[in-house]
C-alpha cells in the first residue's frame, strides 16, 4: 500500500508533539514524587541506571512500568537498556511488535572562536564547516530530540553475559568501600578525624566543616553505617567544592544523603532500613523557583556527585543499566546538567 511521505515541517512538528509529550510525563513524574519513599524508590532506581541522566532514568522507569502492565515484559523492573543499533551489534535484534522506551538525547552543534575567554565571541558553524587558522573550537548542547532505548527482555538473540554482582551479609560493608571514600575525602584537601561517640560533634554520625576542611564520622557504629555516614560528608564536601553550590540548608542535607543512598544502592546493599527527608519540604520554601524545578535539578546533582564518586571506587558495583561489552558514555549534557525548555511547565534537567 502506498504511504505519503512526511514534509520536513511535519516531521519537525511530529518530533516537537513527541518531546512536549516527554516534558510532561517527566513534569508530572518529578511532581509526583510526594513522600521520602517515592524518591528513596527513584534514587535507588536510578543508581542502578545510572549512566542515565535522572531524567531518562525515570521515562525508562514509567516506559517500563506501562510494558509490564499491558504483559510486554516478563519483569516489573528492567535490566539493561539499549539502542535499537546497539542491541544489533551485541548480536541481538528488537523482538517485532515491542516499542521502545522513548528517551531525550543531546542534539549538539560546533562553536569556534578566536577569542575563547570571551563568551560572546563564540559563533556557530555550519555543517561541513571548521574553524579558522587560530580559532579554538567547542561542541555545545543546542536542543534535544527524542531516541528510543528497549529493555533486554524485549530482544532476542546472542546471550549477555552477567558480570559479577556484590553479595554482603547484613551490616557488612564492600571490602575496600571504606578506604576509597577516604581517599577521595583527601584528594579533596580535607582530614578525616573518627571521634569516640556523637557528643563531640553535635550528636551527629557526621560532621563536615567546611572552615578547618575536617571531616569527622563517630567510631561507635559498624562498619556500613560508618561507611554511609563517610559518604554522605563526602557529598558535602563535594557540594562545597561544587561552583554553584547549595545555598539551602535543607536542600543540602537531602542531597548528601541521597548521595550516600545511591553510593550504597550501586553496591547492592538493602537501603530500605534509611530514611531520606522528601526534596519538597525544603522546593518550596525555595525563593523565585517552581518546587518541581528545585527537585528536578536536585535529583541530577545527586545523580552527578554519586556517579563522580563511583567512578573512582575500585569496588565491586552492581551493572549501570548498559549490557555489558556495550561501551556508553554519557552525552555532555547529561554530566553538565544542561537546561531544556518544558512548555509551560519547568525547567527540566536532561
């Protein structure tokens, strides 16, 4: 049967139909997060996705759940996550009749300038087009289109090795788990001190003090709960080294402990016994910001400070949501945390 073939302005306004439709699914899902154990569940998701932006991770997440409802998938929770090419060149092809899992990616675009430290001497290149003799050039996020990623279960083909997973008895922490947030703890310019009890740091597990760069965690606890507590002072060392800061104290709290939520989650550890006070207590007090845009963007500085630290831990993780032997690299804007307009709703981070 014969089918018109879409005008360039059609599929432009199908593309934009598509990404409006992905602004408010993540506007109504970073809304929906109304209890610390929504978000404690979203964290932890996302630790196990994490070479995912918190954004992605959770259209992956609603995409999945809608799957496994309507009986497209075995599992209420997916493994690895992938491209339609990318599951083709592990030897597996997409099963006919399975939709993928609509995503943003990064749309990026060549700047190129002769006077570099001036931002407004950057211009854009045309396609095919270099810089001139003398000029410095950059790739910069411009927009984002919508790509589509299928859970394993909706491939058939070669079999996907299972990479080794952490197995820990209750209480014990990852061998070397303790020794790698220290490392980072120095590398930060900070001493870290273990004080007999709380009564030495106002009842606290942790203390981070930012004036004498000294961070301190009480030595009357076992050893997971010491290694949580070291990293969540981590993720205030991290925000203070951090150029935009946290300047909400609320906001701050809740971010070093979720970063130390996903740090643990990464390990395969059971997180269910932590609490974590719910990122909307303290959106709204937030002056000229819309609460929904104060989470979104708190949910990737998490996502950010927790990958940052898990990359240089040499311990055994649980897989970031990539089949292994697929290489993925997060694209600029999901490391940058770059901005992209959401009709009449927010800012959402991509």
């Amino acid at each position: 049967m014969y089918r018109k073939s879409m005008s360039h302005g059609e599929k432009v306004a199908a593309r934009e139909a598509k990404l409006e439709a992905a602004h408010a699914k993540l506007a109504d899902a970073v809304g929906a997060l109304v209890s610390g154990a929504d978000w404690q569940r979203a964290i932890e998701f996302a630790a196990r996705f994490r070479s995912r932006s918190f954004n992605n991770t959770l259209l992956i997440w609603l995409a999945h759940t809608e799957a496994y409802v309507a009986g497209r998938v075995p599992e209420p929770t997916p493994t690895y996550v992938a491209g339609y090419h990318q599951w083709l060149s592990l030897g597996r092809h997409v099963v006919k009749g399975q939709s993928g899992y609509m995503i943003l990616a990064p749309v990026t675009a060549k700047f190129a300038s002769d006077n570099p430290t001036d931002p407004g001497s950057w211009r854009r290149l045309g396609r095919g087009e270099g810089p001139a003799d003398g000029e410095a050039m950059r790739s910069k996020v411009v927009n984002v289109r919508p790509t589509y990623v299928w859970d394993i279960s909706q491939t058939q083909g070669e079999p996907i090795p299972l990479p080794p997973m952490p197995k820990l008895l209750e209480g014990q922490a990852p061998e070397g788990l303790w020794d790698g947030l220290a490392a980072q703890i120095f590398d930060h310019g900070y001493a870290l001190r273990r004080v007999p009890n709380a009564a030495g740091i106002g009842e606290a597990n942790g203390l981070t003090n930012f004036a004498t760069k000294v961070v301190s965690v009480r030595d009357d606890m076992g050893e997971l709960a010491r290694c949580k507590t070291l990293a969540h002072e981590l993720g205030h060392v991290l925000q203070g080294a951090s150029d935009e800061g946290v300047s909400h104290r609320g906001i701050a709290e809740v971010e070093a402990e979720s970063v130390a939520l996903m740090t643990l989650a990464a390990h395969g550890l059971d997180t269910s016994a932590y609490t974590v006070p719910y990122v909307t207590a303290w959106a709204t007090s937030v002056e000229g910001r819309d609460p929904v845009e104060v989470v979104a963007s708190t949910a990737e500085r998490v996502r950010s400070m927790a990958v940052q630290i898990l990359d240089r831990l040499e311990t055994l993780k649980v897989p970031d949501g990539a089949p292994p032997g697929l290489r993925y690299e997060a694209p600029t804007a999901q490391r940058s945390g770059a901005q992209v307009s959401v009709p009449s709703r927010q800012a959402v981070t991509l």
